[in-house]
C-alpha cells in the first residue's frame, strides 16, 4: 500500500472510517480489475496531495464482501467519501485527477 493511505478490513472498518473526524475517501476495488489499476496511482497521488486534509483508505472488495454489500457496491472502482462517518457523496468509475479534485475540495468546503 502507498504511502498515506490505509488498507481497511470489515475489522477495522468502524475505527479506522466511521469513527474517523473528518473527510474520508475510500476507494473500493479489487485486485482482477482493470479500472481500478488505472485510478490507483490517481488515488496515491491525491492521498499525498491532501495528507493532513484528508484520510484515504482502500477496501478489497473481495476480501471484504460484507462492508461492499452493505454499500451496495455493483461496480469497481468505486469511491466513497464519508465525512465524520456519514456517507456524503460517491464516484464510480476511473474518473479524471481533475473531477476527483474538484469533488474532495467542494466536500472539504462544506
């Protein structure tokens, strides 16, 4: 895992993204999917662009069907912002750096 952002489990969920003070981004993905190689080094460079701003955690969603489950993820890669542990917004798809951005400092304002 790059550095700055979190490896998540159904085990440390609740504390390391629902009980977590601020904007968290979470990326759902898995390791046979094409699209989430292609946004992966997008998310590494925002986790260094807003360390301090902002949390960034990534979820296999193989491994951890139940958190994918209860989200009702349908497709990967799939980010979803949580903002003092309350779902505020989500991506889905391998959007532009520039979208991306745009989406974490509109939620960062508000």
């Amino acid at each position: 895992m790059a550095e700055g952002i979190s490896a998540v489990t159904s085990a440390t969920w609740e504390n390391e993204v629902l009980k977590f003070g601020g904007l968290v981004m979470v990326d759902f993905w898995a390791a046979w999917c094409g699209p989430c190689r292609i946004i992966a080094p997008t998310v590494e460079e925002l986790a260094g662009e807003y360390t301090g701003k902002m949390k960034v955690a990534k979820l296999n969603t193989d491994e951890n069907p139940d958190v994918a489950s209860k989200y009702k993820i349908m497709g990967i890669p799939t980010l979803i912002f949580f903002k003092n542990g309350e779902k505020v917004d989500q991506i889905v798809g391998a959007v532009p750096k520039p979208q991306l951005k745009a989406k974490i400092d509109a939620l960062l304002a508000s």
